[in-house]
C-alpha cells in the first residue's frame, strides 16, 4: 500500500493560458533609473526601514498542522483549491522576477530603488515558495525556474507598472484579510491551515501597496491632471473587472469556505477602491446601479468563454464563437468606464 504522504509530488512546467491567467512583466529600466523621487523621500526611508525589519521573517514556517494527508479534500473543492494555489503562486512569482529585475538593473543607477525592490522580491519569492510548498501538498507544483525562462514578458511602461502593482498589492491584502476575517469567526469553514496564515501574509501586501503609494505620489503627473484621471479610472476598472471574473471562475473555492462569491466580489472592490482615494485622483463609483450589473455581465460572459474552451468543437469554431463573447466584454467595460468617477482628493486622510 502507497502511503499518501509519500506519493509522487507531479511538477508542471506550463499553466493553461486563459484572459486571467498571471502575467510576466518587463519595464523600461532606464525611465524607472530616472524617476525623482524627491517628494517621497522621506516616507520612502521610513518603509525601507520597516521592510527592513522583515517582521514575516519566521512566519512562513510549515508547523506540525501540514504534516498530514491533504487527499481528504475532494472533488470541486480540490480542484478550486488547487487553481487559487496555482494562480496565487504565480502571481507572486511574477512579481517576484520583476521586483528581482529592477533591483539588479537599478543598483548603480537608483541606489533606494534597487533596495527597496530587493527587499519586495524577498517577500514576493517566500509567498510563492510557500504556496508552491502547498501546492506540493495535493502532490503538484510549478515548475518556477522553467516558467521564468519560457514564460512570455508583457511590456508595462514604469507608470503602469506602479498604477498596476499598486492595486494588485491592494485588493490582495483586502482579498486575504477578508477570507482571514470571516475565518476567524467560522473556524469550521477552515479546511487547510494556509488560511491561518492570512493575517501576516496580507500586511506583506499592504506595505507593498504602501511602497508603491509613496512611488505613484512622487510622480505629479501620475495624480495631479487629467491623464492621470483617464488611466487611474482604466486601472481601477482593470483590476477589478479581472478580479470579478477571477472570483467567479473560482466560485466553488469561496462557496467551499463559506463564502458567497459575489459578497465577497463586491466587499473586497469596495475596499479596494475606497483605500485607492489615498492615491489615486478619482475612484470609481461602485454604487451607481449600473456598476456591479455591469461587472456581473462581464464575470458572465467570461464564463461562456470557459465553456466554450471545454466543449467539443473544433478550434476555429470556438473562436467564431468566442468573438461576439468578446467584443460583449468590450462594450460592458467601455459602458462602466464611462460612469462618471469621484473626485479623490477630498477624501484623502478619510479612508484607511
């Protein structure tokens, strides 16, 4: 008899490619170098020196909770599980092999900003590592070292870098401080003790979406005309859009620890784009009513482009049938850009 902690672990050197599988990106080293960052000097300093104090430094320690056999959890459950541990992990490696590269390439030429991505990239590279340990639980992991050379790099000029990784660090810490919250009072719901780990994990985020605050601040044109407004809306709708149809994808996994996919869809864009006033120079109004039926008309037709990939056609006739879904997609983001944002500034220093 095979003892199942002893079973073979299955390394996967690919991810099936979809609208919200995690990107690899790369920069334009030389503009990033170039940045003045003279008006955030001081609280740049000021969180070099708590990243520098690395308060997670013995959190991510697998105690005797995971030396046990996870194949218990079946089914839908495991599956959902075993995608949000995938896309999680890649995500944080992604960010891992930007943070590392702009560290390499700015140590001569930004001395502070070389640090300051050195020190994200430590974090970035121990959130993967764990999660892919995890992974190694349901006997799979990632392949890390061949996704980083065989991945392909989107291009983000160094504005959109911050605009991005700003909100990603963002509505990460509201995702997993709500799943660590609703934990906390439903412990039956519980089935893995990554969860626990919730806690600590999300002010990682948080003081990355703090560094990059200060970075985006520093910049006045990325906050201070109206350019800056058009692409803080682009943004904002981006990220949650994608975090709609990522939340529902994985339906089953909220629903499996108590969680109904939409409350928590909704909470976790709220959060987010209330915390964005202290950046960004408008925010989103999430409570117009036509802003989550739009959102839900996206999160639905991203879900009739997923049946379409797994059903039986031939390839060009999922793709005829794939574009009218598509360009559906289109006019519901362009129809929720187009409601009218709120001024942020005169809410800074009221949101958290």
């Amino acid at each position: 008899m095979v003892n199942t902690l002893e079973r073979e672990t299955v390394k996967k050197n690919a991810i099936k490619e979809t609208l919200l599988t995690p990107r690899f990106y790369t920069t334009d080293f030389e503009a990033a170098a170039n940045m003045d960052l003279s008006l955030q000097e001081e609280e740049l300093d000021a969180l070099i020196t708590e990243m520098e104090n690395d308060y997670n430094r013995y959190h991510f320690t697998r105690d005797e909770e995971f030396e046990t056999s996870w194949d218990h959890i079946q089914g839908e459950t495991r599956e959902a599980f075993i995608d949000f541990l995938e896309r999680s992990c890649t995500s944080e490696f992604s960010g891992f092999i930007l943070f590392k590269e702009l560290s390499r390439r700015l140590k001569d030429k930004s001395p502070k900003l070389s640090k300051i991505f050195h020190l994200m990239a430590r974090d970035e590279a121990r959130h993967a590592g764990f999660l892919n340990k995890s992974m190694s639980d349901f006997h799979i992991s990632l392949d890390l070292g061949y996704l980083t050379k065989n991945r392909e790099y989107t291009f983000f000029k160094p504005e959109w870098i911050i605009y991005a990784v700003y909100l990603s660090e963002k509505i990460g810490y509201w995702r997993y401080i709500t799943i660590f919250r609703h934990l906390e009072k439903h412990p039956e719901d519980q089935f893995y003790p990554l969860f626990k780990m919730f806690d600590s994990w999300c002010q990682d985020e948080n003081r990355h979406g703090d560094i990059f605050n200060a970075l985006l601040r520093s910049q006045k044109g990325m906050w201070n005309n109206w350019q800056a407004k058009l692409w803080s809306r682009f943004f904002l709708l981006s990220v949650f859009v994608t975090h709609s149809l990522t939340v529902h994808e994985r339906s089953e996994f909220y629903r499996s620890v108590g969680l109904d996919p939409t409350e928590f869809d909704h909470e976790v864009i709220r959060q987010t784009n209330n915390t964005s006033a202290r950046s960004f120079p408008v925010i989103l109004n999430v409570d117009h009513p036509q802003f989550f039926v739009g959102i839900k008309s996206c999160s639905d037709r991203n879900i009739e482009l997923k049946k379409i990939d797994e059903s039986n056609a031939p390839n060009f006739i999922k793709t005829l049938k794939k574009l009218p879904v598509k360009i559906g997609i289109g006019l519901d983001f362009l129809k929720l850009y187009l409601i009218k944002p709120i001024e942020a500034e005169p809410l800074r220093g009221t949101v958290r």
